[in-house]
C-alpha cells in the first residue's frame, strides 16, 4: 500500500532512539523527508536531517520555532521522554512544573509553530506520542500520568479547531513497548521490590495477552498511517499499541 507520504516533510521529536527513531525509521522507507530532531543531534539512520533540539532548554526551542518560520513541515511527530519515576503524593509544586514545562508546554509551543505552514498547505498531521497511563494510570508514574492527561486534552481540543484544514490531530499510545526507558523503568521496580530483573519481566509479560513486550516498530507502523493519506479521516483519537495489555473500552 502505498501511504502517500513521499515527498512530505517530518519532523520527529526524540528521534535518536525509541519509539522516536523507530517512527522517524519507518515515515524515511515510506519516501517522508525526515528532520530527526533530538538531544544529541544524531539520526537514527542516514539520509535524515539531523537536528539538536532539548526540549527542556527554552532557547532550543526557540530556535526550532524559529526555523519553523522559513521551514514548513508536513508533519510533526511529537515524542519527549518521561519524567523521575515517583507517587502522586509528595511531589513539590516545582516538581510539577517542571515535568509540564518539559513534557507539555514546548510541544504546545511547536506545534503551534508548524501548523502555519500546515494550514498554507492545506495539509498536515501532528501525532503525539503519549503513554497508556493516559487511560490506565501507571503506579509510580505519578508525573508522567498527569502531564501526559493534559497532553491528550490539548490534542483533542486541536484536532476540532484544525480539521477544517485537513490537518489531523491524534496520539499514540505506547504499552510495554522494548526500549531503554521501559528497561529503566523494570530495572526500578526490580531495585524495590528486590526481585531480579527477569523476575520483573516475566511477571509483565503475563499482564499482556499477547504474552510479550512491543516491538519499536510496531509503534512505529501506527504512527506512520497515521500520518498517511489513508488515515486522513482519522482525527482526534488515542490508538493504544499495547499487545492488549489495557482492559478498559
């Protein structure tokens, strides 16, 4: 199937590796002109446009809003990493501001950037990459539940006020899925709980019907349609790829 996306520009948030490089992966073999925007400045494959960007440094993102002024993109697939693992209660009132500021407020802040160029074209899609703690809080994920919840209100909201310029607006949200934070995150709750690290493992396996942990390229597949000609009356939505794992419709 041929998703139309050759030829449109993309910008990809948190691109160097996860679930970023493997959506930023796919979107280049689909023919998408791929600006890999991470921390490091580092592609995750050749013939992308390797791009610095700290999503926690106000004047990083200043610049790539500024670069959005002469750089119109098609597309912005925007992925940040998550917050300290820690309880709802006992966080500080920095504490929360501070996962907002890193987590919500810049992706607000580029988007906004993108969607002129999107709304001269006629054209466009935002895909945020959110987190199954939107639907089913994670325990100890107390930031990363919060923040990410108001991330989706925000995508929702947008996807209503930008539809009549055939721009789309939808997230995608991630269960267990193979990558370095899900393997911090086993490796915490193996410190606290004095399990071993297979121990903790094994028993998340068996929380998920499918009997296993997602493969980055399967996230990234559901974003990629999502950005494709073909998902062009899809607006809005949360698509869980989660093997299952969240039992609530």
């Amino acid at each position: 199937m041929d998703l139309g996306l050759t030829g449109k520009k993309a910008l990809v948030l948190g691109a160097s590796r996860g679930l970023g490089a493997a959506s930023a992966t796919l979107l280049a073999a689909e023919g998408a002109q791929v600006i890999a925007a991470s921390r490091s400045g580092t592609a995750p494959a050749e013939g992308m446009q390797a791009m610095a960007l700290d999503l926690s440094d106000a004047a990083s993102v200043d610049a790539l809003i500024a670069w959005l002024g002469d750089n119109p993109v098609d597309i912005l697939v925007a992925n940040c990493g998550g917050p300290a693992a820690g309880p709802a209660r006992g966080q500080t009132t920095a504490a929360w501001a501070a996962a907002f500021d890193t987590m919500a407020a810049p992706i607000f802040a580029i988007a906004d950037a993108a969607l002129p160029g999107m709304i001269a074209g006629g054209w466009g899609r935002i895909v945020t990459i959110g987190s199954s703690g939107i639907v089913q809080p994670i325990p100890n994920l107390a930031l990363s539940n919060t923040v990410r919840g108001a991330v989706a209100g925000w995508s929702k909201t947008l996807a209503e006020e930008v539809a009549p310029h055939g721009i789309t607006v939808n997230m995608v949200l991630p269960g267990r899925i193979a990558t370095d934070r899900l393997a911090q995150l086993d490796g915490i709750k193996a410190d606290k709980t004095g399990a071993s690290l297979e121990q903790v493992q094994d028993a998340s396996r068996k929380t998920i019907p499918a009997g296993r942990y997602g493969r980055p390229e399967e996230f990234g597949a559901m974003v990629t349609f999502l950005c494709s000609q073909q998902a062009g009356y899809v607006t809005g939505a949360m698509m869980r790829v989660d093997g299952g794992m969240i039992r609530g419709l």
